[in-house]
C-alpha cells in the first residue's frame, strides 16, 4: 500500500479511499477538511496536553510567587484536589490559568509553549510532542497532496495549537480555530504598537455549534471532510454532510485499551444510551476503530502489524 | 526587469526589492503579508465596489417588496439623498444592508456577490473584476513565490470579499479577515444542518486598531509587510514595522488624477496638518506614489511605459 500505510485494510480505509477518488470531482476551492484535536489527532487522556502545560506554568508561577496559590482556582489544581476542581469547574479553572498569560505578547506565549513542548514528557513516558496519531497525519498529508485545504477546529486554546500545529501536523496557524483570549493593542516606542494577551475570553469556548459558527466566520469554507471523536463534535461532523456531494464524517472509537485506551463511558460520549459506533451509523458518519483500523497508533513508532496486504486496497 | 514589472525603477520598488531580500533570512513561517483592500488592492473611488453590491441588491429586493423602501436606511439609499445617508450614518446603514441577506447560507450570498461580480460595471467604465491594481498583485505574487503567507485584512465584510478573493489576488477565504456577520445552526434533514446569516455583526467594525487584534485571533501571526491607504490602515502597518528584524509599511497614495484618484482632502488622510507623505516618513513607511511607481495601473491594462529601465534594478 502507497497510501495511508498505517491503516489496516478494511471498510474503514476503503471508505477513505472512495471519499478521496469522489473529491476529484469536486472543485478544488470546495476541497476542505476540518479535524479536532484533542483524542482526534493526538491522544487528550489521561489529561489535556494543554492542561499539563497549564498546570507546569501555575506550578512556575507558585514557584516565584506563593500568594497566587491563595486563589481558589489554583489552589485545587496545585494541590491535585479533584473534587474542589469539579465543584470550581474545568471551565472556570480554565479562565483563570488562561489569566496567568495576561499581558504576554502573543509571540512570547507561543515561545512559552514551545519551550514546553520541546521537553515535557506526557504521563505514558512518551514525549508530548509524539503524541499524534500517524493515521491522522498520513491522512492529513494525502488530503494536502489532494488540493484540499486542512484546517483544525479545537476546543482548546487557539494560540496554544498555533504554536504547534505547524510541527505537529503542518497546518499553519490561519487554520487553527480555537477558544481565544482578546487582545489590547498598546502604544509603543517611536510609533509601532505592542499586542498584549487579556485575561478575557472572546465569544463562546469553541465546542459544539460553536465550533462550525466560528469556522465559518475566521475560515469562511463549509467542509466536505470532518473527524472528530465526541460530543462537542457532533455539529462539525453534521456540517461536513450537509450538502449534496461527496463528504465524509469520521468518528474515532478509542478502543485500543492496549495501544492507548479504551474509553471508560464510550457509550455515553453521545448519549448514555448509544455506543459511538451507533452513533456514527444512524448519522451516515464512518466509525474509525483505533483496535481495528489502525496497524500503528503514534507518529513514532515503528508498525504494528506485518505488511501482508500490499495490493488488496491500494490506490 | 523580470519582477514587478509594472512597478517603475525608483526608490519605492528599490525599497521593496530591498525588502524582499532582507525576509529571505527571516523563518518561512514569519513571512506573512496582510494587504487592505479597498483603495489599496483595488480601486475604491467613487464608491466602495462593495457598496455598490449592496445597493443593487436592495434595488432588487425593493423591486420585489415595494415595502421596504419605507424603513429610512433603505429610503435614503433607493433616493441617493447624500444627506439623508450622511445623518443616519454609512454604519447604520451598513449593518441595516447587511440585513438583508438574513437567513441565507453563506454559499447561497457567496453566490450572489459571484453572480453580480460577473458582470458589474464600475462608474468608470471598467468591469468591476478589472478594478484591481496590477502593480499589487504582482508584489502579492512575487511574495508568495519568496515563501509568504498572504491576507488580506479588510474593513469590508469578510464574506463578501471571501466569495472573489481567489479569483482576483489568489488569496484563499481563510486568510481574509473582515466585518463578520454572526451566524446561527439550525437543525436540518436527516440529521444534518443548516448555517444561515444574522443580521448582527459580530465584535467591532473590522478597522484601525481592530484591524490588529481580528488579524491576531484569526490568523496567529504577526506580518512583517503591510500595506494600505487610509488612517484605518495605520495600527496595521505599524503593527508590520513593531518588532525587530525586516519590515516594510506600504502607505499608497492616490496622486494619480489621470489614471486613477488625486484624493481631494489627501492631507486629512492622517491628521489635518499632514501630507500622506509626511506621515510615512515621520513613521518610516514606504509611500507608494500611484502617479511615480506604478507603470501600469490596472489589472487588465496594458503597460503605459516604455520599457527602458531593463536591468536598472532587476533582481
């Protein structure tokens, strides 16, 4: 196989491949893909990537300032309290560590992030920056090499992804959408200006509905390709097949209890009374098994499987 | 001269030249470009082209609905009455215009700003997809071709110039930022759904220094070649020149009563007291003199110089 090789022959992949043959149909400006990022193109469990580094920026800061560890916010989150952290809520934790960036200039929090990402280890002993799944970044690659246009919708930061998502996946950061923080625009020396964070969040936490009102308004295309692997998007991968034409939904199933995990309450990513891939089969989505349909899992490691099926579902 | 052909040798073209060589230092990734549009991508006199769009669609729609010519933004147009515009205000009915593609999807008003731009006419004479100037596109061309990510940062709608500007600067709809309209999901067949336009407009007016933080929060990056024409453009190109390292601040002036505009009231452009001129050399931008630096004008023009200066200052 010369293309996708690290996914396993099946109706998954071919379900990919008859999409990718449909799309030369259609007109190149209309080629667009949209994936999430979190347990869609790089593994979110046991925490967030963005909340490990959240957490390593307050513990810096506690570090050089004790007081702060006064907040209740912080409080919970240095001293791992999980039940103050779920009264508080994720949500409001979350603005208040977005607080501590206030006044950075976006160009300093993106080196912030970076110097992060270029050391932190994540909890399974890999580097954080091997995170992503190779399927994804094969399938993102052969997108590209396609016409299409790939783009990132996130729940998380914007500028968080930005800062990475060049290296990571090769998507530049003007089609990265996330949650996003505002901006003052302050004077500077002889007449230039200066950008500074806010601890303010602008619009809605770009989940759900969110996610395909401000794809439209910052990417202004509708996709014809949409992957996500929960709730919050739902919405986006709707969008994807709403028009006549070819589109494709695709829903990740962690189900991989060996290779990464096998989502505890998989059936009530949707509702509790649905498994995902119930999900994906009364919407029209395609159900991507990681256990099945992926011969390797992370960008850095080597295959999985012996390569028997050279041929049988090839382009 | 094998580059900017229709820019005359002189010290503008010798600057951007300069410019250009300088950036081949600076990372790929930090080689980004954001152009205004109107009055410095394309012509803007007598009216903006995008309000002309607009008013032809009120007159259809008033046509159709005789009613609506009684709400008083509408009145004012459909009549020409300078004063009655100029006291309701161009913004008020702006958004009272923008008000009347309500509950269209964004492709079905992409459709409708392509249809009337197929076949438009400027006052001038020209069809209104000739209006470009050529001279920039060949700076937006040669950009890209030296690595650069180009966009387009415009105080008109965003979605009205996303539906064209493919067609006339090759920019792709995520890299124009704009006045946004919201929009708003609805559920549609079979499980799919619908986006449609608002009649709001979401944040702030996309001009001066909103300009700066939309272009931040939509596309990540800060630019180090900006360019416009009008006091709105200002924080954008100060924005260009704001850090260390290569950058350039075009600043156009419409001097060019022949070809194109003398701006009657050039001098208020920035401040009452001060020439365009003087503004770009008090901040150390780079004005572009339409009359002096441009050999050809528009898009579809045929060169008006001789070609004499081969190999003065050729790349």
């Amino acid at each position: 196989m010369d293309v996708l090789p690290s996914w396993r022959a099946g109706p998954t992949r071919t379900a990919v491949l008859e999409f990718l043959a449909a799309a030369r149909d259609v007109p190149v400006e209309q080629r667009v893909a949209y994936f999430d990022n979190d347990g869609t193109l790089w593994c979110e469990r046991p925490s967030y990537v963005q909340w490990d580094f959240l957490v390593d920026q307050l513990r810096q800061r506690a570090t050089e300032d004790p007081s702060i560890a006064q907040q209740p916010e912080f409080a919970a989150v240095l001293e791992a309290r999980r039940e103050a952290i779920a009264s508080i809520g994720l949500a409001r934790i979350a603005v208040a560590l977005a607080g501590l960036f206030t006044g950075l200039t976006p160009e300093e929090f993106a080196g912030r992030v970076r110097g992060w990402m270029a050391t932190a280890v994540h909890a399974s002993g890999r580097p954080v920056r091997s995170l992503g799944y190779r399927p994804m970044r094969e399938l993102i690659e052969l997108l590209r090499a396609d016409g299409f246009t790939v783009g990132i919708v996130t729940g998380g930061g914007a500028e968080f992804l930005r800062a990475i998502s060049g290296e990571l996946y090769g998507v530049p950061p003007d089609r990265v959408v996330g949650t996003s923080v505002g901006y003052r625009l302050t004077g500077g020396d002889r007449g230039t200006v200066v950008l500074r964070r806010t601890a303010r969040i602008v619009g809605d936490a770009n989940e759900g509905a969110a996610k395909v009102t401000n794809a439209q308004t910052q990417l202004g295309r509708r996709p014809i390709l949409a992957a996500g692997n929960s709730a919050g998007d739902a919405e986006l991968l709707r969008w994807a097949t709403a028009a006549p034409g070819p589109g494709l939904a695709l829903l990740l199933d962690h189900d991989d209890a060996e290779r990464e995990y096998a989502y505890e309450g998989r059936a009530e990513t949707f509702t509790a009374a649905e498994a995902v891939g119930d999900t994906a089969a009364r919407l029209g989505w395609t159900r991507i098994s990681m256990a099945r349909d992926w011969a390797t899992v992370f960008d850095t490691d080597t295959d999985t499987d012996t390569d028997t099926d050279t041929g049988t579902s090839g382009r």
